[in-house]
C-alpha cells in the first residue's frame, strides 16, 4: 500500500470529519448523497463510509428508494455510540443531563443551592456526575465530554473571568473537572448555550438571526447571527444584562447602576415579591390563584423585560428574539407587558417581522446547548483519528 503524505492524511482526516457531520445533520442519506453534498468521488465516500462503520459511528439500514437501479443502502448516525453530559449551573440551581449524540435526555439531576461556595459546587456537580455515569447504558464510546454553561464572562482559554452572580472571579473549571474526571470539558457562557440549544432542539430551529435572552437570578443573551454563534472579540459577547436603563439606578452586582439585570430578572423579581414569597414557582402558584400582587409584580418584570428586548431589536433587528431559563416559566403573565413595551417602544420598521418566543425547552436550553458543543468536539476530533 502507498505511503500517504502528511498533506493528504491531513485533507483525508477532514474529510471523514465532514462526512461524519453530514450524515449527522442530513441523516438517513445514502453514499450516493454523501458524495453529491459533499463533492467527493464515490470511491472516496465508500472507502470513509467504511471506517465510519467499523468505528461504529455510524450503521446501515435496508434498501432505501430507488432512482432506477439497485436500491441504495441507508446511513444513519449511531446516536448511541456513546453520551454527553451537559450542566448548567445557575446561581440558584446546578442542572447535570446525561443525554446521547442527539441530545436526547436519557437522564437528569437537580439540585437547588443558595449562594453556594465554589468547593460545595464541585462537590455537587462531582456527585450528580458520577451519578449520571452509573446510569448510563452500555456503549462504545462512554462519555465523550462534559460540557458547563455557567453564568459569567468565559474567556477562549475557558477560564471563568468573572461571574458577579456565583461571586466567582478567576475560577480554573475547566482544569478543576478535567483533573476529577478523564474526560474532555469545555466551559461556555450560559446565555451562549442557551442560544445553541434552542437553535439546534427548540424553536429557534427556523431562523438565521436569534437573540436569546436568558431570564434567570441575572440576564444574558445569547447571539446567533447567519446561523452562527457569535461570540465577539474575546468571547464576551452578550451581556447585555448589564446594559445600563437607568442612569441614577440601582446598584448592580457588576459594580455598576441601573443595570437591565437589577429589574427584569428573577433576583429583582424575588426582591419585588419578598413579603409575599421567596422562590419563583410559588409566584406562579399565587398568580394562578388569582393574586393580585403577583400578577402586578410579573407585570412590572414584563415591563421592564420589554425595554431591553425593545434596545436589542433595535440594534441587531432579529428574526427572533427567545425568552429563556427561569422566567420563561412565567410566561402566562410577562408575556402581554413585554409585547405592550416593544409595541410601545420600538421603531415601527423593526417590529414587522420579529417573532418573540418562549423557549419550549424551558430551563433545559443551556444544558442542552453544553451537550451539543461536546458532542460537536467529539464528532470532529473522533472522525480524525486515523
């Protein structure tokens, strides 16, 4: 047999990558689809195939329709070739999903803290982890990654720079989870995986341009942009829940005023409700009831919701903008206040085609989100393997 060159081994590598990610996304195809997208020989794509098979990343199925001649041969991806764990930790909650290589949850943890120290977190995600590890099926890969939404600013070296809400400055995560467990991890703003999650499983499925607002203890959002994730210069992008709507305002946790966070998000929601509750859900329970006070005061989040929402549409003018994580919980009641605002609000040309949603995964997107960038890394990296 002849010796390859680095340079082909290189575009061969690629190759099987790209096949891989086809058959992922466009699946089932046959070889013949493979290489019309692709743009590959048949040869090429028959020889890849075959790896893949072996590798078990992927299986055939019986004949599929013919065009004339013999009936092709189907491919589908083996989603169960191995799982990914996705986590997303709040301020007020830590969420672990075990889910297979097309975000399925097969399983899920949750827990609620408060104001929790770094060391208690780890312990919590340590023991949620190898939990969902004894719980998952047999398979050939096991789990390929860990992947932790988290709400702060992430830098490209996956360092947690800062994270006003957790009171986290400089935290080493990533290093921390990889010298716990042997797998591979990778750390992400919660907002962007957010986004991700609602793009690739939810209702964000449909559009080009998607901001999505994460409603939680604090608020991020997460851009997508022609279909791709943006992050910015650095990876910072988004946050936007420290956008300033009141010069004179209130202190934020940032160490700034009148930030958009200090009165849309769940935190200044709970400070609203105080001699009424203290958690979200018991808001909703009163407001179902008939309760005038929770009705108002979902009312004044909405509100306030709508005048960033309304400074957002009116810079990126989306196709759609998505409410997501705690306060999509509510949205029977924030949900005609915040349309009322941007009605109010926002330049009559922007409004025409803008599509405001509620996330249908609900407090899943972000963890969601983690499982679909790891099981992304693994699907690139594993078809390179020679």
């Amino acid at each position: 047999m002849e010796t390859m060159t680095w340079n082909q081994q290189i575009v061969k590598k690629n190759n099987k990558a790209l096949v891989l990610q086809l058959i992922t996304e466009k699946e089932p195809l046959s070889r013949a689809d493979i290489s019309q997208f692709s743009g590959l020989n048949k040869a090429t794509v028959s020889s890849l195939v075959n790896e893949l098979l072996e590798e078990e990343l992927i299986y055939e199925s019986g004949p599929g329709e013919s065009s004339g001649g013999r009936r092709p041969v189907i491919l589908h991806f083996n989603k169960v070739a191995g799982y990914a764990i996705g986590i997303d930790i709040g301020v007020n909650y830590v969420l672990c999903l075990l889910t297979d290589l097309k975000g399925n949850i097969i399983s899920e943890k949750h827990q609620s803290v408060n104001r929790t120290p770094y060391p208690t977190i780890m312990n919590i995600i340590q023991e949620m982890v190898q939990s969902l590890i004894k719980e998952m099926p047999k398979s050939k890969y096991g789990i390929v990654g860990i992947g932790v939404g988290v709400p702060g600013i992430v830098n490209k070296e996956r360092t947690v720079l800062l994270a006003p809400n957790l009171g986290w400055t400089n935290i080493q995560l990533k290093n921390d989870l990889e010298s716990l467990f042997s797998y591979p991890v990778i750390i992400e703003n919660e907002a962007n995986a957010g986004a991700v999650g609602e793009q690739q499983f939810g209702k964000g499925q449909d559009y080009e341009n998607l901001l999505y607002v994460s409603a939680g203890i604090g608020i991020g959002v997460g851009i997508i942009l022609n279909k791709e994730l943006y992050q910015g210069k650095n990876g910072f992008s988004g946050e936007m829940g420290h956008m300033v709507i009141d010069m004179n305002g209130k202190p934020c946790s940032c160490g700034s005023r009148g930030c958009w966070e200090v009165y849309a998000s769940e935190h200044a929601l709970l400070e609203m409700a105080s001699e009424l509750t203290d958690s979200l859900e018991s808001l909703i329970q009163l407001a179902k009831d008939g309760d005038e006070s929770a009705h108002h005061i979902f009312r004044q989040i909405g509100t306030y919701l709508g005048y960033g929402i309304n400074n957002i549409i009116n810079t990126f003018n989306p196709d759609q903008v998505m409410i997501g994580n705690r306060l999509a919980l509510a949205k029977e009641w924030i949900e005609q206040p915040i349309q009322a605002t941007i009605e109010k609000l926002t330049l009559t040309h922007h409004q025409n085609d803008i599509q405001l949603d509620f996330s249908s995964l609900e407090t899943y997107s972000t963890a969601l989100g983690m499982s679909a960038f790891v099981v992304e890394r693994f699907i690139k990296e594993e078809a390179k393997t020679p």
